[in-house]
C-alpha cells in the first residue's frame, strides 16, 4: 500500500475513533440569519453522515484528496487578488456597476462570466457550500451580501457549517485534514454578482479567491461541543496555495517524511547572504551559535568533528548548490547564495569537495539537515 493512502486510512480511523466517543447525541443549533431549529443529532443520524464521507474503499478516500487538489490547482489562475476580492466583497450589494467593476479589475479582479468550466462558475446550485469528489470534501463557499456574518476583517471569515449532519460533520474532517497533514485545507471562496451588459442582458459574473482553513486546532481540542461551530478561513494569495500545493504532491511522492521550509523574508535572506557572513562579525555569530549548540560537522572526512573543537578560521559557509555548478547552469544564480543554499563545515570536508554536490563525496541530505541550513539557523534564532 501507498505511504500517502496508509497515512489517509489511520487518520480516518482515528477521525471516526473521535466522532464515537466524542460527540455528544443532542440539539445542536446553527447560526443563521433568520431564527432556526437546531440541528438534531443522535447515534443514527452521525453513523449515516460518517457514511457519506468515509464509505466505499479507502483508497478512493484517498483519490478523492488528490483530486481535490487538482481540480483546485487548475482553477487557481482565475482568482482575483486578495485585495479585489475584499474590494468585491466590501460593496453589499448583488448589482455591479460599470465604475465597480473598472475599479476591481484595476484592483486585480478576474471578472468571469458564468460558464460551465466548472460548478463554481454557475449559480444552478444555491448551496453556499459547494462540495468536491463525492461530496467528501469542501471545494468552495459562496459568499452573498448581506449575510449576517458579513465581516472580512484582515481577509478572514467564518462560514456558518449547513444545516445538516454530514454538512457540520464535513467541516470538522477538513480541518483534521489541514490539522494532521499540515498543509492547510485550501477551497474556494466565491462572490457572484449580477452585471448588466445591455438594457436587456443580465449576466452573473463570478471574483474567486483561495481561502484556507485556519485555527483547526481549536475546534478539534474540543470537539464534543464544536460540532456546529463554523469555519475560519483566511483567503490568501496564489502563491500561497501553490505552495500548499507543491507540498501535498511531495508528501504523495517520497516515502521519507520530508521536512518542509517556510519561505525566509526576502530582507532577511539578502542580509544573510554568503557575501555577507562568509567573514564577517555576521558569521561569527553565527559559528558561535554553532559551537554553544554542540553542533558537529555534516562532512565525514574529518569524522564529524564537533565545532567546539576547531577554532573559526577553521570553520567556513559550503554551499549545497556549488558555485561552479552556477556557472554552467546560470538559473542557479539567484539561489546560489541564499542562507538556505549554505551551512556550516569544517574547511577540510569543505574543500575535498571541489565542485561536487556534498553528498556526492562528503555530507549526505541527511547530514546537513541534521546540522541544518544557515536559514534553518536564521529561523530559529531571527524570525
Ligand atoms: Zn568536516
């Protein structure tokens, strides 16, 4: 069995384990804008909803996790900017004008007239919530003014789970998904307003954003009582889902548990740069962090030599992409002395190494990870 599909079939155990020994029978109510019944739940009606999102074989679970992601990847280059769906989200009212609509593709709005591309762009389903591959998952959510819960402060919102079992149910597995894989669970937030092209035409047009799942935890610490809560989601830009994205497909593609970056700010990068620590007060600080950590050497021809024991002059920046390399293959350039290209080594492993890779001769991936990257120094200590 597939590493990816083991690991999606022991979070639906234990998802499940929780579901029975957590949730309570009881009235769960939902808030809407207008005065509801709450939500009945019993034994019955739970094992029916856990049914709807675990049923049939488990690897198609898994399938469907996948496809979510796809079908999310290939509608990402229609979303508008962060800013423009605020701007479209700011207007209250279900009516474009001529000047918004100017103003919010100024904004960086993508304007898209319905179409069937894909259920997204299509009002035939009025659900707010729209789902993915058998209705497993979350693909989207509509937004429409007026809503009672109308705030998108600092580009985040709550969305009110259906009124329905499977509905509350479904938000609470995409937050254990988020939570446990550690990749945030990304969907659609949608906005469609009506648009006049002629006095006879009335077309909907549809401003998309990503938004991701946040602060799943909290619903999961105490999930006897969260049911019903709703959801929080930021919206985020698309570079970010594409790094969501990219992280999903390494986890399908290695069988070692891989460590993942987060992307170093840009002004802490340049600061430091090889240029400015190879010997400089800057590295220095840096070798002394190394040496107070007990941090050894990644390169095996010196046998791993603890820093502690060399003076700094013996201790220098390697790069894992070599600058040789660089040269010949110039799109390395730009990363060549970024502080997650260089670590620390003791000069002699340094050098055996000429213009090799270091796990060709010397340090293995493993190794330097061990010891870890000057970015994964400037993570620890800087950010
Ligand atoms: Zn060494």
């Amino acid at each position: 069995m597939n590493l990816f599909v083991g690991k999606i079939n022991s979070l639906i155990k234990e998802f499940s384990n929780k579901v029975e020994t957590e949730i309570k029978e009881g009235e769960y109510p939902v808030a809407t804008p207008k005065a509801s019944e709450p939500v009945i739940v019993n034994n019955k009606n739970l094992k029916k909803a856990s049914k709807i999102l675990f049923s049939s074989d488990k690897s198609q679970i898994s399938d469907d996790i996948i496809l979510h992601f796809n079908e999310l990847e290939k509608l990402i280059p229609f979303s508008s900017t962060p800013k423009a769906f605020h701007s479209a989200w700011e207007l209250r009212t279900n009516n474009l004008n001529k000047f918004a609509a100017d103003r919010l593709a100024n904004e960086g709005a993508q304007l898209i007239p319905q179409n069937k591309i894909s259920n997204i762009f299509g009002i035939r389903d009025q659900q707010g919530v729209m789902l993915g591959p058998n209705k497993r998952l979350i693909m989207g959510v509509r937004h429409s003014a007026g809503n009672y819960d109308d705030e998108l402060d600092d580009l985040r919102f709550t969305y009110q789970p259906p009124r329905t079992v499977p509905g509350m149910l479904r938000y609470r597995w995409c937050e254990f998904l988020s939570k446990n894989l550690e990749i945030p669970f990304t969907m659609l937030a949608v906005i469609w307003l009506w648009y006049s092209i002629d006095v006879k035409t009335k077309i909907p047009i549809f401003i998309i954003s990503p938004a991701q799942i946040i602060n799943s935890e909290k619903n999961l610490r105490d999930f006897g009582k969260s049911l019903n809560s709703p959801l929080e989601l930021q919206i985020v830009n698309r570079a970010e889902v594409y790094k969501s994205i990219h992280r999903f497909e390494s986890m399908q593609d290695t069988l070692a548990e891989i460590r993942f970056r987060s992307d170093l700010d840009v002004r802490l990068a340049e600061e430091w740069s090889f240029e400015e620590i190879h010997s400089s007060k800057k590295g220095k600080e840096i070798k002394k962090w190394f040496k107070d950590n007990d941090k050894k050497c990644p390169g095996s021809k010196c046998g791993h030599i603890q820093f502690d024991e060399i003076s700094d002059s013996e201790i220098g920046f390697g790069h894992i992409i070599p600058q040789d390399w660089a040269i010949t293959f110039p799109h390395y350039q730009t990363i060549l002395h970024h502080p997650d290209n260089l670590y620390l080594t003791c000069n002699k492993c340094n050098s055996s190494l000429g213009s090799s890779f270091p796990n060709k001769t010397n340090s293995s991936q493993e190794d330097i990870e061990k010891s870890g990257t000057i970015g994964d120094w400037l993570r620890r200590t800087k950010t």
